[in-house]
C-alpha cells in the first residue's frame, strides 16, 4: 500500500490546511466537496444510529458558552498539556510528545519535575533551531473571549466537549424524555482544543467535530443493557488492563467474554459493541481496531471505568476512535454543587443523581480511519472502497458523449435517482477519464447513458470494485440499485454483463 | 391565533434559552429534541437543494480563524453597531434600536452624532433604570480569541459569516470544479456575532447558523441564468428600491417581470424565487413573504443589488430570512490584494476575477418562521401543520396498550419504516395522549398497531390535520405512506376510512 492519503485528499478536494492564502494555521482544515459529504454521511450513520436504535434524545447547544460550566467540570483548572517554549526562538514544542518522539518513552501522565529531568539528562534540544528549551510549565487549552459589551462583558469559552453542554439543560431533558431512565442524549457538533504545536492533519485539530451520547442511568437498576444479547457473540480484539499491567498482548475475546470475565460492564461492552459496527458501516476496517481499557493511573479520576476503540494507522500508528467511560454522577454532582439547581431525580421514592455512561466519538478521526481503510490500489488504478452509506456520492451518472442529446437523457436519470433518495452526482467528458475520477471519489457506482438507451430502455452499470459492467433497464434502476446496496441482489445478476 | 410560539417551545423541546442553571445569557438558545430534528431538515432541505439541483460543491470550513480574512473582508474595521452604555448602571443599548422602539423610526444608517442628538432631543433614559445614557460610540461584533501558545500567538476571530471562509479556498474550488464557470459552492456552519442586547429569541443570536451559497460568475458571460424559465412565471409580492423611494407600496409582479421590468437580473430573481420554494417546503407561509429590494444608501457599497425575502411574524415583525445580493469582484479582489494570491481565472484567454452573486440564509429564523407559520389552532387542539420532509418526525408508531404483545409488534412496524428512510419515533402510553403530543410536535403521521393488527395485517394510520384514520395494511405502509408524502396519493384513499 503506497497510496498517500494526505495528497490524494488534497488532489481531489477531500480536504486540505485551512487559510492556505494567509499562511496555514496549525490545527485546522478544510472539508472539500467529497470530504464534506463524507464527513455528514459519517455523522448521519452516528445520528441515526442512536437516534432510532439507541433511543437517545438529538440536541444542538452553542459552541460558546460563559466559563462557568467549565468552572463546574475541571477544565479551567486541569485541561492542560505541558508546553516548552525554546528560549532561543519561541517555537512551542508539547512536552510529553518529544519525550515520546525521542525517547520512544511513553510520558503520559509525568509530572512537570520528571520531564524536565529527562530533557535536561538527554539533552534535548528545540527541534527547529536547535536551541535551548525553557522549564515545561502547564498550558490551559480552552480557547477563551469576551461575551457582551462594556462592562456588561463575561467569559466566553468556546466547549472542549459537547459533554457539558448536554449536561447543562439535563433537567429540561428529563422532563422531556418523561422522567425515566435510562435515557440517553446525542449531540453532534464542533469542539475546540488549543492545541500547543499540532502537526498531525485530521488527527489533531484545534477545531474538530465530535459526537458524544450520554445514557443516564440509576446505577442499581440498569445494570444489565437491554440489547445487549445481539451483541455478546461479536468477536473482539481487547487489551485490558490487567493485561498491560503484566506488559501481555491483545487477545481475542467475545463481547459477552468480556462482561462475563467481569473486565467491564454490558452497558461499556455493548457500546464498544456498537461502535465497532458503526466503524465498519463507514468502511473502516474492523482488523485494524482493538478495544484498549485505561490503565488505573491514566483514568480520570471521577471514572469508574474508561475504554477506547484504536485504528491502527499506516501514517499514525494507534489513534483512538471513540472513548466509552462511566462517569459515575460526577458531572451532574458537580453542575449542581456549582450551579445550586438540583440534579437529582426521583424514580419510585429512591433519590438520586444519575450515573452516566459516555460514548465520546471523534468525526475527523474516524473520516481519516475510513480513507486509509478504503484506499485500494489495483495496478494503476487507485480507488477507494467506501460502502454505499458512507461514500461522498453513491451513484455518477454520465452520458456517453456530450452531445446527441445524451446529456439532457442522463440529466434525467440524474433526476429520477435524486428523487428516490440516492446521493447521485452528473458529470461528463471522456468516460474512462470519467471512471478514473469517481474511483478515486469512491463513488460505487456510475450509470452510462448511451445511443442504446433510447432503444433498449437501459443503461450501462459499472461496479466500482471489480469494474464489472451489466445492463440495467433506465427504470428498474432505483429498485436495482437499492437491491444491490442493501446486499439483496449479487452485482452480477443485476442485468447482462458486458464485461469483466 | 393566540399560540405562544416560545411557551410551546420550551414546554416541548424545540428550543429554550442555553445555560439556562447558571442564568441565561442573552442571544445563545439550545435546541432540544424536536427543534434540532427540526433545524437538521431544513438544513437538508436547503443542502439538497442546491447540491442537486443548483450543482453547488458543498465544503465545510473551520469556524475560527485567524484575523487576516476579516481584515480584508472590512469586517475588523466596519463589522460594528452602535452601543450606549448606562452611565447609572452599566447597561448596553443598541443606539438605532432604541430610537427605533421609542421614536418608532427607520434609524438604520444614522450617524453617532445625529443619534446623540436624537437620544437627548427626546430625553431618552436607559430602559432598564432610567440612568443617563452615555455617548454612543462603534462597538466591533466579532468576537476574538488567541490561537496558540506563548509567543507563536496569533489573534484569533469566530466568523461573522461563512462566506470569507468560502471565499478563501476559492482556488482549489474552481481546480476541482474543473475550471469552469458558473460555478456554486455551499456552506452551512455556525456563525457569530457579539450582538450588544439581544432579547429576541430565535431572531437575535450571538451564536447562530447558515447556510451560504456562492455563485462564482464571469459577468460579461453569466447574464442569463439557465434555469430561469423555470421559476419566470411564478407570482411574488415585490418592494423594489424605486417604490419605496416614493413611499409605494408592495405589488405582485411576477419573476420574469421583475427582469423585464429591469428591477434586477435573471440570477437574482431565480435566486429569490427558488429561495421562496423551499421555504414553502419548510412550512412557511408564503402569503407572509415578499422580496424587497435595498434602498441605494441601504446596501453595502460593493454590492452593486442586494435583496431580502422577509417573513411577516406575528412576534417580531418583518424579519430577514435570505438575504441574495451581487458582490461584484469585491471579495476576490480584497482576498486578491491582501494575500498576494492571485484569484484572477483565465477563461478562453479573458483573464478576469470572477464576480460573485450570493444567496445567505438565516437557519435559525426559519426555523422560527415554519413553527410561527405552521402553530395551528383547532377547537382545544395545538398542532404544528409542519409539512413532512420538514417535520421533526414524519411518523410516529404506538401499541393501542402496553400489554399482550402489542408494544413488540409496533417496535417490528416502527423498525420496518425506519429501514425505509423515513423519520420516525415509538412512543407508548394513552392513546389519546399520544395523539396530543404528536399534534404538538408536528408530526404529520401516527400509526396505531392494536388487537386486530394480528389477524387483518393491518394498522391504523391518523392524520394530523383532520384528524381523519384509515385502515391500512401492514406491509403496504412504507409505499402508502410515500406516496401520500409526496402527493400521488390522497389521505383518505389510502384505506377503509375510520373515522372523519
């Protein structure tokens, strides 16, 4: 596999570094057109997902928020990295992260005293002039401003996490979802990170998109999850902690072997469960994920118990995915300690505050994951095999010539398969050069209307994985196609096949 | 009509002010379960419009940036209102605004001095102590933020539109438009701005969406719009710049006439037009929409036309839902010069920076504008006449009891519309109840699966705006329901009627 991601994005308008005209910024980019229609068919897989299977209420809250909340949950006193600033010119280098790079040491977690030791005993310089580094002091990553005029003016912070902003209005959402629980909560949308020196494309941005569901609960009664028997038989790769506390490896496990060996809960096991289902709807490929538990000292301290799902990838090595933790009642503890509103519930006379479960995607992450993934490379011809429900377009419809009134025939094939609700896209030109574009999109299928189609009432089928051709009926298609999509139908026994 | 659109609002989840534990602050509103349902249809209303049939390039750019853009865009000098603080209290007032309110005149425009002297002429006090005001002074709307760490420290700038951000990667869109044009491009994001006082919900945000279309044009090719004489004999009511320059008032013309009539141009009124269209699929009422044109010393003074659709609310007044203007080559060309970049495209040898015609939407008031439209009132009854590609569900599924197998046997109907693409959501409880939340939510379909479901393979399927229910069977509801949606088919012969 030589396919480089980053170059085939930016070629063909996947995306790209913001701001390029002024000198790019670090830390963020740009959704071209195909990157931006993957990205919301990525989010639509997750919405729907826990929408209509999960159950969970959809909410949108502001990015920018007064400080309090963050007050409330630690990040104006903890959501730190250790930066080191060269005394010589200014460059910012994160801390942990050139230890990691130099030392292939994993610092996590060490403190300001330790790092500087190490630094200093390896003689660690800065990385673009070579200069002396300063002391590694803790660096606050919350992107602040001013809300208001004058003196009226308060804090803004733009969210960390969508978290917080779904556990603010949790009273309005439990009388929503009717005073019950479980009930859970999805939110889709933009997060910020100010980042000390962020160098890793879609893997590190200062602004990324998230989309985290949170399920409370009454942590005596839900103990078992409802579905959780669909589930129990996948086979995982799992490393937990117990594991790497004796430095052991990855071994294969069931979902319910997992729950049973009491590594975890059915509730975290079965959202790790789902998630993995998700990654593969978007054509991520499930032999490069593991599940990974934390370790007690890498765990926030107020979770019981914390997993991520990993890729492997070529470029970046382990990435996490998504993150799945149960945060106990400490988020809505502490926005009724600092906000005086109560948070507590009464379900049959037995008060509480609610535990939650969090599953915490990145969408960049798993948009980068599911172009690695896909990328195929098959002689010259380079293509990406995402499926149907994740692909930017599903269908390309092309005419054979641009002229003869072909073009306006295949418009309206172009119009018939928009109205049945595929995402279809119309271009023309030469059609091999026409093929070649739409694999490199990843579209899985293209349609070519042709001098036939007028007579024979059909169209030419092109499958984009196995470049198999069939002739399909104009007005069969839809039906065709859904078929095929839905794994309903072989590609081979849509129509005649007119080549291999 | 007496329906509180902000009571029923909150009390149903579409949207209530954010923050709401640690008090409120003006001009950020979360949307809850239904509202957010809602805003994510019109947003793929508008998305799918203009990417199917507008064959816009859709693209999604970081929201915060660095200051550059907003300097040549103007916005760091001249993105401002005029602010007059309390010199008793400290309270902020929106200077045009308050004239406005008390003096009820057109104040848009005015100068500081002229507005002082109207504030003192008229012995206007601060509206929330009664305090003299101070003097009124430029108050800059962007809100500022730092990106990075230590000493590599940029100004960062939320944007207060998502077209600079469009504007910027203009070169790699026109590369992979392929050269040519016109050529479209869509965004939809948030956007910000630090209003000083704002009190009207909905209408006024500091944190707010769009959706943006820029069509990119060579003016001396482009005139003509290919899809003009689709939309040329649609009838809108009209306020151009002459008339209310001579005080007129509105008239209905239709699209072509306002063209031949060399009120503005092709793209323009096809702009506006298919603008009315899909707000007429959100469920706004089209008798309370006009176009009006800006006056000449109303309009930015690069735009060479600019226009509005407004929406007459019942709350608020006229209010701006679009706005579409000609931006000539005035934004390119700042990029152009204050980048260094070259943003000229050369076309069969004529070399020129391409002009730009813009169509902006509001999401937010919208959004408004289709509940203030579609609030019904029918004796006792409250219901939202939202229509159904716009409505927050399309369906809803119950079991007549939660006993005896039934709740299982509507899960199966509600999982089999679900596959099918429609919207839907399960629900359980009184029937009567149920119908009542529904109505509320807007919810255009309920289905009813009880004893006889089993043996005649049927279900009950209610429509909200009469009330009337038929008798449908079970497996034919995904074809019945789609053709009803989309008008093949009327309500009432959909099957054995119930009951009027």
């Amino acid at each position: 596999m030589t396919i480089n991601i980053m170059d085939i994005a930016k070629r063909r308008g996947f995306f790209w570094p913001s701001f390029e005209i002024y000198g790019s910024v670090g830390g963020f980019y740009t959704y071209g057109p195909l990157g931006s229609l993957l990205k919301l068919r990525i989010e639509k897989l997750i919405r729907d997902h826990y929408i209509t299977k999960e159950h969970c209420l959809n909410i949108e809250a502001p990015i920018l928020t007064p400080e309090d909340p963050w007050i409330a949950s630690g990040h104006v006193e903890s959501f730190t990295d250790m930066n080191m600033e060269c005394t010589k010119c200014g460059e910012p280098h994160r801390a942990d992260h050139l230890l990691e790079e130099k030392l292939k040491i994993d610092a996590e977690g060490m403190s300001l005293n330790k790092i500087l030791a190490k630094i200093r005993e390896n003689k660690i310089k800065c990385t673009k002039c070579g200069g002396e580094l300063g002391e590694p002091y803790d660096y606050n990553m919350m992107f602040k401003t001013s809300i208001g005029p004058g003196k009226n003016k308060i804090t803004g912070c733009l969210r960390p996490e969508t978290a917080q902003t779904t556990y603010m209005p949790f009273r309005r959402l439990f009388e929503l979802g009717r005073k019950k629980l479980p009930m859970g909560v999805i939110q889709i949308g933009r997060s910020y990170r100010n980042e000390i020196s962020p160098r890793q494309g879609l893997i590190r941005l200062r602004e990324f998109s998230q989309a985290e569901a949170q399920f409370f609960m009454d942590p005596k009664a839900d103990t078992r999850h409802p579905r959780f028997g669909r589930v129990k038989n996948m086979k995982v790769r799992v490393l937990t902690k117990g594991t790497q506390a004796k430095n052991g490896k990855e071994t294969e496990m069931t979902i319910g072997g997992i729950v049973a060996k009491k590594h975890t809960t059915e509730w975290i096991s079965y959202l790790l469960a789902t998630s993995l289902e998700l990654f593969e709807k978007m054509g991520i490929d499930p032999k490069r994920l593991r599940l990974r538990q934390h370790k007690d000292d890498e765990r926030s301290f107020y979770s019981s118990d914390t997993w991520d799902v990993e890729f492997m990838s070529d470029t970046f090595g382990k990435i996490e995915l998504v993150g799945v933790a149960a945060r106990t009642d400490y988020d809505l503890g502490r926005h009724q300690e600092f906000s005086k509103q109560k948070m507590e519930v009464n379900i049959d006379g037995n008060i509480f505050i609610p535990h939650v479960v969090e599953v915490a995607y990145g969408i960049d992450r798993p948009v980068y994951a599911a172009m690695e993934s896909s990328a195929k490379k098959d002689g010259d011809r380079v293509y990406f095999s995402f499926p149907p429900e994740a692909s930017p377009y599903q269908i390309a419809v092309f005419p054979l010539v641009k002229k003869d009134g072909l073009p306006e025939k295949a418009m309206k094939v172009y119009d018939m398969l928009n109205d049945a609700g595929f995402y279809v896209l119309y271009d023309q030109g030469f059609i091999g050069k026409l093929y070649y574009r739409q694999d490199e999109a990843g579209t899985p299928f293209c349609v070519t209307v042709d001098y036939e189609t007028a007579s024979d009432k059909s169209v030419t089928l092109r499958n984009r994985d196995d470049q198999m051709q069939v002739r399909v009926k104009t007005d069969a298609l839809p039906d065709v196609l859904k078929k095929i999509m839905t794994g309903k139908l072989q590609f081979r026994k849509a129509g005649k096949v007119l080549k291999k």
